[in-house]
C-alpha cells in the first residue's frame, strides 16, 4: 500500500519573517514542531482500539442473546458506529499517525478497514493522495468529479432530459439521503477496484480479508434472523454507517471554492483556503473522527488526531497574522451550506463560490 503523502519537507533555515508564501508553510510547520505537535500517540490510539472493538465484541454478544427481535435492529446501529470508528483509525493509520513505522502504519491502516469496516485501503489510499494533493481543485480533487451529483458549476450543463434537469436543481436536497447508500457504495468501489486492479498491493489478501468479512456478517445475520428482519438489520447498518462517514467528510470542503485545473497555488493557502473546521468539543471530535479539524489535517496530515484540537489555535492565529482566511463554523451551518451550494450548482450559476486567488489573478 503506498502510503499517504505529507507535504515535502522546508528547511528551517527558509523560514523567516517576510518569506514568499511557499515559506510561510515552513514556518508555521516550525512552530508546530516546537510545540510538540508532532509526536506519537500510542496511548491514544491503543485505548481507542480497545474501546472500539471492545463494543464491537459486546454488540455481537448482544445480538447472539437477543435472536429474533426487532431490538436487534439498535445493535445494528452500535455496529454502524463502530465500523465507522474502524473506518476513522484506518485513515489515521493510513496517514502514519498511529507509529514510527510506515510498515506497521500500512499494516494496521490494512487491517482495521479490512476487519473492522469491510473496506479496502488499498483502493482509498490513491483517491485520498489525490484529494489531498489538489483539494476543491478540478481535474485533480476525485471528491469533486461528477456523478450522482454535480459539484463544479462547469459541469451542470451535463446533464440532459426532464428528470436529470429537474433533479440537478434540487440536488441539494438529495445529498444527505443519498448518504445512507455511502456505505454500499464504498464496500463496492473497493471491492470492484480490487477486483480489476492487478498493480493493488496485496490484493488478494485484502480481497480475502474483505470477503470474509462482509460474508461472515451476511451469514450471521441470517442465521439469526428471519429474512424480513435480517434485511432491515442490514439496512439500518449499512445506512447509518455510510450517513456517518459521509457526514464526517461532507462539511469539510463541500461549498468551499472550486479551483480551476492547472491554477497553481501555494501549499499553506491551497490547504486552508479550500477546506473548513467544525465547531465542537470531544462529542464532535469523536463521532467525527478528528476530521472537524480539517485545516490543521490538511497541513499536517501525520499528525495525531488528538494533536489536532491543539494545534488549532496556533494555525488560526497565523493564518490571522499572515492574512489567509480560516473558515470554521458549526456542523448543522456547514450542513446548510453543503445543500445550498449544490442547489446553486445544479441551478448552474456560475462560480457560486469564487476562489480567492482567482479573484486575486483577476484583480
């Protein structure tokens, strides 16, 4: 597995007052190292894995003493949550967040979306290098490539006949329901990428562990339910966990400024610029796996999720003195904006949400 990428190193000695915007970044990185931001958090990470897959055991406890019961169905959402928890400690094992080791990282990034969630890192970790490398940016971002929904105005004139016209307007509207088919959507593209990719490292092993995984549930499920019950326990698994991690990701660049292919934009203005923080104390943080803290992750993507929450206030008050907006507001405000961009989109306005250094270029 290729792991995800960090920003290429700056040496210290470019790091001065009054450097060239491609500096500034190795500025702030020195500040950041300073406060000991960047070290292991192994007692962190040990306690969360534990408690996830301690709930994990207990909820399958839980189901095999219940048995054929309409109760069985907020088991069903405990298991939801955690494999969204195993889904959160993959991306930061995959972001070498969890150890000193880039094999132990892959390994345990492996593992816990393979076990935990169902899903395939080996398929994530390029379409993740790419978001992080080009946020927001057309033609590089894949989290902004059209499909079921249209992101870029650019694209908006795609779209053809009554219905898909009709529906490209409201769209906004559709995303969060559409968010309860993210989890099929994401065993599938996993599924299908390791199936057809030859070049995947590890790919049998991952399809193995995958299969085995997704099968066994399957299996359990239907051993123990009848088939009308067993079908609402999968759909109420398979929806929340997939409305959760889609909620965890949504706010964080959704409605933020589109960047036109091939602009080039500094590191630190391209990773801020284009993405959002989300108010909330340790009840946000949790169910959103650090990822409302997207400013700080986008710049220091090895950091530790527990880092991130102090690492905040320094990165706003240089972004503050350095002049680069810092864009944070509340979860149920960034899900306002997310459905109001869209509609926007689909209604083809064009650049709803200029990017600033377009403006800038312009002006």
């Amino acid at each position: 597995m290729t792991a995800l990428q960090d920003p290429p190193p700056v040496p210290a000695s470019r790091a001065r007052a009054g450097a060239r915007p491609a500096t500034l970044y190795a500025q702030l990185a020195e500040q950041v190292q300073a406060a000991g931001l960047m070290r292991r958090r192994l007692g962190f990470y040990g306690a969360t894995a534990a408690a996830v897959v301690g709930t994990t055991a207990g909820a399958w406890v839980a189901f095999a003493l219940l048995g054929d019961s309409w109760w069985q169905l907020a088991v069903a959402a405990v298991l939801a949550v955690t494999s969204a928890q195993f889904g959160f400690l993959a991306h930061d094992a995959a972001h070498r967040q969890v150890f000193a080791s880039h094999g132990a990282n892959a390994w345990a990034a492996r593992l816990l979306a393979g076990v935990g969630a169902g899903l395939s890192v080996g398929w994530w970790t390029g379409k993740h290098n790419r978001h992080h490398s080009g946020p927001n940016q057309v033609g590089r971002d894949p989290d902004i490539a059209p499909g079921v929904l249209v992101f870029d105005p650019a694209d908006a004139g795609s779209r053809s006949g009554v219905v898909g016209r009709w529906f490209l307007a409201r769209q906004g509207w559709a995303f969060f329901p559409l968010l309860l088919l993210e989890g099929l959507q994401l065993h599938v593209a996993g599924l299908r990428e390791l199936l057809t990719r030859a070049d995947l490292p590890h790919r049998r092993l991952e399809l193995g562990i995958i299969g085995a995984r997704l099968v066994g549930f399957l299996v359990a499920v239907l051993v123990v339910l009848p088939p009308g019950k067993a079908a609402a326990f999968v759909a109420v698994q398979l929806g929340l966990f997939g409305l959760l991690m889609g909620g965890a990701f949504a706010p964080n660049h959704k409605g933020m400024p589109i960047v036109p292919a091939g602009t080039r934009v500094d590191f630190l203005s391209r990773q801020v610029l284009m993405s959002r923080n989300i108010d909330g104390g340790r009840v946000t943080d949790i169910a959103m796996g650090g990822l409302n803290y997207q400013i700080e992750h986008h710049l220091f993507p090895s950091m530790a999720r527990p880092d991130l929450r102090h690492a905040q206030p320094l990165v706003r008050q240089f972004c503050a003195d350095h002049g680069v907006p810092y864009t944070q507001t509340s979860l149920v405000g960034s899900y306002g904006i997310v459905v109001r961009y869209l509609n926007r989109v689909g209604l083809g306005e064009r650049n709803p949400f200029t990017c600033p250094l377009v403006q800038q270029t312009r002006a």
